[in-house]
C-alpha cells in the first residue's frame, strides 16, 4: 500500500540542459516519496517557437513542450516520439508532411491509439484553420521549416480552448504523464507573450531570449530579401519571386498580381524588430561571448519597455508548500532569471522551503564566461 507524498520539491529550470537530469528527479521522487514541480519559463522565442510568436503571439512554449514530452513514461513510446518528431528543415517538404499530419496518413501516427490520434488531428486541423485565416501571400505566412510536432500541438490546443494551462493539461493527458506526480508549471500563465531583455555591466541592452543565449539570422519568409512587393495601385500589387525550385534560373522571375496585403502578424505595430523577427535557425554549441557581463535581466513589451508580469499562482502556492527548491543546470540568465525575477517568487522562497540547492552546469556558456561557483550563488 503506498502512502500519500508528503514532501514536495520545486525545480526551476530551462527546457533541453534540465531534460538531462530528468531521470534523476523521477528517481528521487520514488525513493523519497514525494512530489516534484517543474516551474519553467515562457520567454523562449528561438527554433520553432518563434515562427508560432510571430504569427499567433502566445507564450514561448519551445521548453514547456520539451519537459512535458520528456515526462511522457517509455510505456507510451509512440506518443513520446510522436510529440518529439520535428518536421524537415526544408520549408516545401515540412508544409507536405503537416499535410499528412491532417489526412492521417502520417506514419507517425499508426502505431497510436485511434482515439488518441483523431483527437490530436483535430488540435491540428484547427491550427491550420487559424493559418488560413491569417495567410496574406506573399507577405504574410508560416514556415512549418523545423517545427516541433508538440509546439504545433501546444498551440493548435491553446487557440482552441483559449487556455494556456488546458494546452498543456491536454498534452499532459495523452502523454500519460502523472500529474499528481510530477507537475510542469509555467512560471507565468497567459495567452500572450512575454519577452526578456538584458543588460550588460557596458550599458549594452540585448532584446529577447534568444539573443541573449545564442543569437541567430532572421529566417521569417515575410523578411526575405527575395521577395520584393511593388504597389502599383490601390488595388493590385506587383509581387516579385525567385523563380521555383528546380526551375531554369535564366528565365525572368515571376510576377503575380493579387489584391494588397499587408503584413499581418500577432505583433503589435511599432514592435522592436528584434522581437518581430522569426529566429528558426541558430547554434546552441558555437555561441560567441558577449561584450561585457550580464548586469540585469528584466521582461518587456513588445516596444522594449519594460514590465512587471505576475508570476502563475499555482507556481507561487507550489513554492511556498515546498520542503525544497533546486536550481536545476541550464542558461543562468535565460533559464533560471526569468522564473526568480517575477513578483513574489522571491519572497516565497525566503519564507517557504527549507532546502535550496543548486546545481552547477558542467561547463560555461556565453551568459557566464569567467564565473566561478559563488558567482552563480550571488547572481541568484
């Protein structure tokens, strides 16, 4: 006969450093009896998550997505691969296989449930409504080039029930992950989005997560330098294209006539440019070192002002029941900060666990170049 759990630990963390240790957590809450709160943020716009920011808004889910499927048990494997599969990294051949995603003719699916397959279908064909609905070629579309099949569902389920938390309650559910177990709380529960800047001790201001970790080149198609509109009236734009692939690159390029369209995404008007930018492509191992040291991070708005969001209530009532909190491994400043910084989280952590252990990473990276052991005790 099993008792109840009595004793709760809080691990705040990132999304793919943090995957590593997983197993060790499921270990230690089994042989502690006990349960376990992942408190992660969702100020993630890199990868895949990017593209979804950019088109719908929302929260950054990229590492929400990555510890729910990494909770996902190995008795359900061919949900876990399902949700982990990404599409290819060509743009034409990932807008195919979404295709089949919605036919049910993927092979991804044959090894699933039918239930379990025509309920996720469903999350799918109403994320590809709501593409249509915001598709204004050939300024306004979405690259499906390298996206995480569980971003698409996390979002396809939020747009649906305009719940954050039933997305992932929903991907929790079919993923057969214990909630009563083990819990992944974002850190801040909304249907928008929630952006980080840093400050470096050179007075250099850096605008979101991803340029802050590891910055990439903007790949957003409405962005491409090969694609130049020409209005020739109020009614028609002349819109010039690269000529297909595989095609004869001596033949002049297309011209397509078609009503103006303008740009539409789910940034604001007058959004810093860094933060409308899609961000599909960069290196999590080659990062160069940053000017100077992180001073400061704080979260912002779409215009680079800066904010005070609350922080999700469940994550500040888990804290405070807590018997102990880990900082688990993962980027300092955009992994761990964007938790610790919210109102509240500090004060709760004061006054509620017991234990607070940290967890040092095994090597250095561009937030954190030169820092030794009691430098990361003193930054959090």
């Amino acid at each position: 006969m099993t008792t109840t759990p009595s004793r709760k630990i809080i691990v705040f963390s990132g999304g793919s450093a943090a995957n590593s240790l997983v197993d060790v957590f499921n270990d230690l809450i089994d042989k502690n009896n006990c349960t376990l709160s992942y408190i992660i943020p969702i100020s993630d716009n890199g990868g895949s998550s990017s593209e979804l920011i950019r088109v719908f808004g929302g929260p950054g889910i990229g590492d929400i997505r990555s510890r729910l499927v990494r909770l996902i048990p190995p008795t359900n494997a061919p949900i876990l691969h399902f949700f982990n599969h990404r599409l290819p990294p060509s743009s034409t051949d990932a807008s195919a296989e979404f295709l089949t995603l919605l036919d049910l003719t993927s092979p991804l699916y044959r090894p699933i449930p039918a239930p379990q397959a025509l309920l996720i279908r469903s999350i799918f064909s109403h994320l590809h409504l709501e593409i249509l609905k915001r598709i204004r070629p050939p300024s306004s579309t979405f690259n499906f080039q390298s996206a995480a099949i569980g971003n698409l569902f996390l979002t396809g389920a939020r747009l649906l029930t305009g719940s954050f938390e039933s997305a992932i309650y929903l991907l929790a559910i079919i993923g057969g992950v214990d909630e009563s177990r083990t819990a992944v709380l974002p850190a801040i529960v909304s249907n928008f989005t929630h952006h980080i800047s840093a400050g470096l001790t050179d007075g250099t201001i850096i605008a979101g997560q991803n340029a802050i970790s590891h910055p990439s080149a903007p790949t957003a198609l409405p962005e491409s330098p090969n694609v130049a509109i020409h209005s020739t009236s109020a009614e028609s734009t002349s819109a010039t294209f690269p000529p297909p692939v595989g095609s004869d690159t001596t033949q002049q390029n297309h011209h397509i006539f078609a009503p103006t369209y303008p740009i539409e995404d789910a940034t604001l008007p007058g959004s810093l440019p860094t933060l409308r930018a899609s961000q599909l492509q960069f290196s999590k191992s080659a990062d160069q070192p940053l000017p100077a040291p992180i001073s400061r991070i704080w979260y912002i708005n779409p215009y680079g002002q800066e904010m005070h969001p609350s922080p999700n209530p469940k994550a500040i009532a888990a804290i405070q029941a807590s018997d102990a909190v880990i900082y688990s491994i993962g980027s300092l400043y955009t992994s761990l900060a964007p938790s610790l910084i919210l109102q509240g989280v500090g004060t709760a952590i004061a006054n509620g666990p017991r234990f607070k252990i940290l967890i040092l990473n095994g090597s250095l990276d561009r937030e954190t170049g030169g820092f030794e052991a009691l430098d990361f005790v003193k930054a959090v």
